[in-house]
C-alpha cells in the first residue's frame, strides 16, 4: 500500500531546496504571516505613541463633539454614528472575504468571484467615507498641522497643542490604515481577474485567495484598535 506524501512534509534535497517546511506551512501563507506581523508592529508603534499623548499632561478634544456629524446630511447631533456606518462596513466586507476563501476550498470559482466582488465593493465603500469625513474635518478646519480657532478650541474644550497633536496623529494613523485598505482592494481586483481567467482553476488551488484573506482581516482587525483609540477613548 503506498503512502501519499504532502508536499508541505515532503523533504527535498538539493541546494536550494530549503528542507522540511516549518510548521507545514505553505511558504508564501508563512511569508504573509512574517509581514502581517512586521506590519503591526508599526501599527502598534503610531497608537502606543497616540496613547502616551492622549493620557499626558495634554488636554485632548473629545470626540463625542469632533466626530458628530454625518457628512452631507448632518452637521452635528449624531455622536460617532458616521464612524459606526465605515465601521460595520469594513466588518461586513471580512465577512464576504471569509466566504470568498470557504468557497475557494470547495473550489466553486463563481461564488469566489461574487465574494470577492462584494468584498471589493466594500473597500471602495469604506474609501469613499473616509474621504468624506476628511473632506468634513478640512472643512471645519480640523486638519494636518492646522491651528484651531479661539471658538473650535473652546468648542472641542481643549487647547491649542492638543487640537493640533489630535488632528496630526488622527490624519497620520487614519490615512495609513486607508492606504493599507486601497493596497488591499487593489490586491482583491487582481485576484478577482485571476479567478475570472481561471489561474486558480488551472492551479487545482485557491490558496492565494486564503492569503489575501490574511492581509485583509488584519486590515479590519487594525481597524478595531483605530475606532477605539481615537472615536472612543
């Protein structure tokens, strides 16, 4: 009787070989993993940083009264209900992903592909609140080194560093989390033409949606700690 061997246990020999696969990880779902958490390490770096300002001796602006507004519709009066919308968003388009990937185990190229359509659709949904609210906070004044007025400060009842030090790392950690979501709604549209052409078909695997999957979870999930830091603490 013959044994099938994995090719993830496999040990080849050879120069470039590399031996036994750690863990029995395929290597590029392994790489994903060594650059997710490189990555949030700098995402830990920004809001540890946010952190240490937030609870020095700074006054800080209460975002209760910095982030009521739902733009087009309404200037003030909805407390972080705008955040909320861009919030279940981002979670709504992890959930497609995971069905994106539990499709791509059965190999159902068709459902793949609406998956990650609506995954897609979500990521430019939640670009396009994100442009809106900054284009609102420009608006109103609050922006990248700008100095609020007398009456914004005492409107938002803080001072003028603190203003400043909260428009400054709002912008700088907000746009860096967006740029990570366009990165990935990029990626997504290039998996997307793959599994239309059939790459994966040929392939035998989707595993490269799995890895997608990786990165675009860790996207949501720095989200999380984003919303928290700066829309409710």
């Amino acid at each position: 009787m013959s044994t099938i061997v994995s090719p993830l246990d496999e040990v080849k020999t050879g120069p470039w070989s590399g031996g036994k696969s750690p863990f029995s990880v395929e290597y590029g779902k392994l790489m994903m993993w060594f650059f997710l958490v490189s990555d949030a390490f700098t995402f830990s770096s920004f809001l540890i940083y946010y952190g240490a300002q937030r609870f020095s001796k700074l006054s800080w602006p209460n975002p209760d009264v910095v982030f009521q507004s739902i733009p087009g519709l309404a200037d003030a009066g909805y407390p972080l209900v705008f955040v909320g919308i861009m919030t279940f968003i981002l979670i709504a388009s992890s959930v497609t992903m995971v069905l994106a990937v539990e499709a791509g185990h059965r190999g159902a190229k068709k459902e793949v592909a609406w998956w990650m359509v609506a995954t897609i659709i979500g990521g430019f949904m939640f670009l396009g609140c994100q442009a809106l609210e900054w284009t609102h906070l420009h608006h109103e004044g609050f922006w990248w080194g700008a100095v609020p007025s007398a009456e914004e400060i005492h409107h938002l009842g803080t001072n003028h560093v603190g203003a400043t030090q909260f428009a400054n790392l709002f912008f700088t950690i907000t746009g860096f989390h967006g740029f990570h979501v366009f990165s990935g709604v990029i990626i997504n549209i290039i998996i997307l033409i793959m599994t239309l052409s059939g790459t994966f078909q040929k392939r035998g695997s989707y595993l490269m949606v799995e890895k997608v999957g990786l990165y675009w979870h860790f996207v949501d999930l720095v989200w999380v700690f984003v919303f928290t830091f700066f829309y409710l603490v």
